[in-house]
C-alpha cells in the first residue's frame, strides 16, 4: 500500500480559507500548540506565583509593569485596591478605596499615568500613587483613555466625541479640550486613541488616530492641536467597531487593532488591504465570531510578548474564563491556546504574566529549562493538545483512498496516548477523548534509572530520540479528502511533532 509523510501544520489555525482550499500544513483546529519553523510543538505552562493579591480572593482585573530610572516595578490592580507584586510572591497595597480596577495607563518619563473612567487619575512614580492635578479641564472621574504623542499627554471621556491634551512636555495640568463631533460622518463617541509611526518615531511619518465607536477612525498629523499649522486630519477611513477601550497593542512600529471584523493593523486599513491579507487575515472568521459572541465581556486585550515571539489576543469568554489566540511573529502562523484564565496581561522582566479571577498572579509560557519551573503544566494540571490537520487528499485527484493507518512523528515519550481518529470528506466530528490516563512518567536515562520503572528517553542530548518515529497506528477514513485529529495529555515534558505519515489504500471514482 502506498504510504504518504506530510509536514506537521506549520502553517497554523487557518479560521479563513475553506475546508477544501487550505494548504496541507494548515489545521482546521490547533490548540495549545505553537506553530514553528519545520515544527509545531507545544505550549509552555503556567504557575501561580502569588495565589492570592488581596487576600479576599479579588479578580486581578490590571497588571502595570513601571520601568523607571531608579525601580522597575510591578503593579496589579484588584479589590479596588492596587498592589506592588514585584517580587511577585506576595503583594503589598500602595493605594485603596477605588471603585474599578480596569486601568488604562501610560508612561510619561518616570512617571506612569492610570485613568479608568470612574475614579479621580492616578499617578505612580515608582515609590507612591497619587491624584493626578487637573487644574482645568474635563471632570477627572470620566476620563478613561490616555496616551503620550509627541510629548504630550492626550485623554479621552467614556462618552465624548472630545479629546484633552496637556500641554507640551506635561501629563497634568490644564487640559484643553479638542471637539471632534462637527469632523465625523457617522457620529459615534470616541473610543480609543492610538498612535503609530512608519520611521524611527521622531519624524514626520508619526500618527495618531482617533477611533470612534462606529469604526470611523480620524487620523492626524502634528504636535500641537492649538495650531492648525503644526496639527492637521490626514485622513479618515472606517476600519470596524473597536471591541473596547483595550482592544489594541503595539506591534513593533503600527498598532493592532481588535475590530469587530479581524485584527489588523492601522497601516493596513490606511492602505485599505482586504481583511484577509491583513494581521489577523488567517484567522478573519474566528475573530469576527469572538468579536460578535463575546464582545460585551470584559478582559478583552492584545499583547505583544517578544520573548515568546508571541503575539496573543485574550478573548474572555466570561468572567472567569478565557482562550488566547496567538500568532507566532517569526512564521506568521497562528494557534489557540487554553486553560490560561486570563482576565489580564503583561511582560515583565521579559516574563508572561496573567491575573485570573480567582485573585492570581500567574507566571506563564515556563518549560523545561525554566528555572523557576521545570517542567510543562499548569500549575501541575496536564496540558492538552488538540489538532485537527488539514484535509488532505492522498493518491490521483478525483478518486477515493482508504486509510488505514497512521504514525505521528513526534517527541512525545508515550506514542500509545495520542488519540487519533481521522474524518473523511469535510465531515468533521468531535475528536476522540485521550487514549489511558494523562501522561506523567518521569524521564529515564540509560545505565541510569531503575528497569521497567522509567520511560527510557535516550541520552542528555537528545532525550526523546526512541519516541520521535513509533510504530504505525491503525486509524481509517475513506473518501476523497481525509483530515486527522489528534490529543495528547502530559504535565512534564512539551512535545514536538514533525510530520505524520499515512498509509492509504487506492480506490474508485465515486
């Protein structure tokens, strides 16, 4: 019988392209995965390093990293309180009695400013929080949107078609308002101000863009909004309804913006590139899905975390619960992760951090070589991996194949517990549950370890070399196109999966 190697989905979660149309290294469903180069292999886990910031058992709703001259700090916010967790075992409250907890912040030389549109502006200047000054101005308790351009600080309201900007060098002070309503076609209120640039950031490609709840974004050039001279509208496009006020993150020089209809960065909606060219193109219908299902919920957040050359957007599905879809930046492919309940994120010290509702602070993406954790789980609950590949179509185009059997060339030290099953022509069903129980041997080394107590896993150098191509599995499927889906379960080691390879049977045109 003829047999078939295909690469493993290197090409990630493909949410945009019909079943019938995708690459072979696509997947219809990748979760906790991390599409790589020649490889996809498994997520990093997590660990709770502070169970509980308050105390009571607060949702930790805002983490704020502070990076200062003299202190780099840490921050959560929870219980109506805000907590330094530097050390990031334990929390101690520098500033209480506020009425909500999701903070939007930015840093202002040594100095980082937070608004959250109910209670007075805050200051932190690495040591105490403090009221920010606004001797003139909007009422400070509406304010719930800040950002720094071009050495000022600009502000916006929960419901105002205005924005306030400080005057040159200063986050505080007077503010002065700049009414935007007579300037919209379609009305709306402002609902995040973002700013992004196509130089090094001090020339005269810099922009910043206001976006209204109706998608109609404004986009302007200059550095003083009092002179018509020296500040001038661009340009105005539509690019869907932002989620919310935290539906966007920097990505190197543009800013990703979370819409109603995709991901994608405002250069690519200046340009007018068709949704599923832009940032989040490959995965357009998830996101638009998300968007429309689970848009009302808080804890909605993009993130850049250069270290994983992670790129993730935590999608709540609740209050308590939350999925990430994540791109890998180096590849472009994207991926699905879960059983991280985030309500918040943030990278400090180069480290991923999330708050859960349970009051946590949750170190994650830790593996094998991490010092603090070694070892793949979170917090000691193994990982599951999930993956249904792309259909492919084995033998002559247009006649039908039989499989009958498969090998999945992976690293997993216990080839027996994939689950497998394979779904024929388009049809896909729920994936079969784990074969046995979760996988949680200890690694053994030769002439080291005990005898049939161990998993053998080869030497230091290469630890999983007799796992990397088992044995041949039975799994059938019969039709034109077949796809197969895999689980794993393990809390101690990541797996790596390289190619699968199937052995079919030839048949008949039906």
């Amino acid at each position: 019988m003829p047999a078939v190697e295909i690469p493993a989905p290197v090409g990630g979660w493909n949410a945009r392209d019909a079943l019938s149309a995708m690459d072979p290294t696509d997947a219809v469903t990748l979760i906790n995965w991390v599409p790589a180069n020649g490889v996809v292999t498994g997520r990093g886990g997590s660990l709770t390093r502070c169970p509980d910031v308050t105390g009571s058992g607060d949702s930790v709703e805002t983490l704020i990293p502070y990076e200062g001259d003299a202190a780099t700090k840490f921050l959560a916010a929870a219980g109506g309180g805000i907590y330094d967790v530097t050390n990031l075992t334990t929390a101690t409250l520098i500033a209480d009695t506020f009425t909500e907890d999701r903070w939007q912040f930015a840093a202002f030389d040594n100095n980082t400013v937070l608004v959250n549109g109910a209670d007075d502006p805050q200051v932190y200047d690495g040591s105490v929080i403090a009221p920010m000054t606004i001797t003139s101005g909007p009422t400070g308790t509406d304010l719930v949107g800040v950002v720094p351009f071009k050495g000022r600080a600009f502000y916006w309201e929960n419901s105002s078609a205005s924005f306030w900007y400080a005057a040159a060098g200063s986050f505080q002070g007077v503010l002065t308002e700049f009414p935007l309503a007579t300037f919209t076609q379609h009305g709306g209120v402002i609902k995040q101000i973002v700013t992004w640039t196509r130089d090094a950031g001090d020339g005269v490609d810099d922009f910043c863009a206001i976006i209204f709840n109706t998608g109609e974004t404004l986009v302007y050039q200059g550095d003083d909004p009092a002179d018509s001279l020296r500040w001038s509208m661009v340009g105005r496009w539509l690019i869907g309804k932002p989620i919310n006020v935290q539906s966007h993150g920097r990505f190197h020089s543009s800013e990703i913006i979370g819409t109603s209809d995709c991901f994608l960065g405002l250069d690519e909606a200046i340009a007018n590139t068709p949704l599923e060219q832009t940032f989040g193109g490959r995965v357009v219908r998830a996101a638009a899905a998300a968007a429309q299902a689970y848009g009302a919920v808080t804890g909605w957040q993009l993130l850049f975390y250069p270290q994983g050359n992670l790129f993730l957007v935590n999608v709540p599905l609740n209050t308590k619960q939350a999925v990430q879809y994540v791109k890998n930046t180096n590849t472009g492919a994207w991926t699905e992760f879960n059983g991280w309940p985030a309500r918040c994120l943030a990278v400090f010290n180069k480290r991923l951090y999330f708050g859960t509702a349970a009051g946590a602070l949750v170190l994650a993406d830790t593996n094998n070589n991490d010092p603090i954790q070694d070892t793949f789980s979170d917090d000691g609950t193994p990982i599951l991996y999930q993956a249904t590949t792309a259909y492919q179509k084995f033998g002559q185009p247009g006649l039908k194949s039989q499989l009958t059997a498969c090998r999945v060339v992976t690293t997993a030290f216990d080839p027996s517990a994939l689950s497998l099953n394979a779904f024929a022509d388009y049809r896909v069903k729920q994936p079969l549950p784990p074969v046995g129980t979760p996988v949680e041997q200890e690694q053994g080394m030769w002439d080291v370890s005990a005898w049939d107590e161990v998993y053998w896993a080869g030497d230091d150098n290469d630890p999983v070399t007799t796992n990397a191509r088992p044995s041949f599995r039975p799994v059938t499927a019969y039709g034109f196109a077949i796809a197969l889906s895999i689980r794993y379960q393990s809390r101690v080691q990541n797996i790596n999966w390289y190619s699968t390879e199937f052995v079919f049977k030839q048949g008949g045109i039906v």
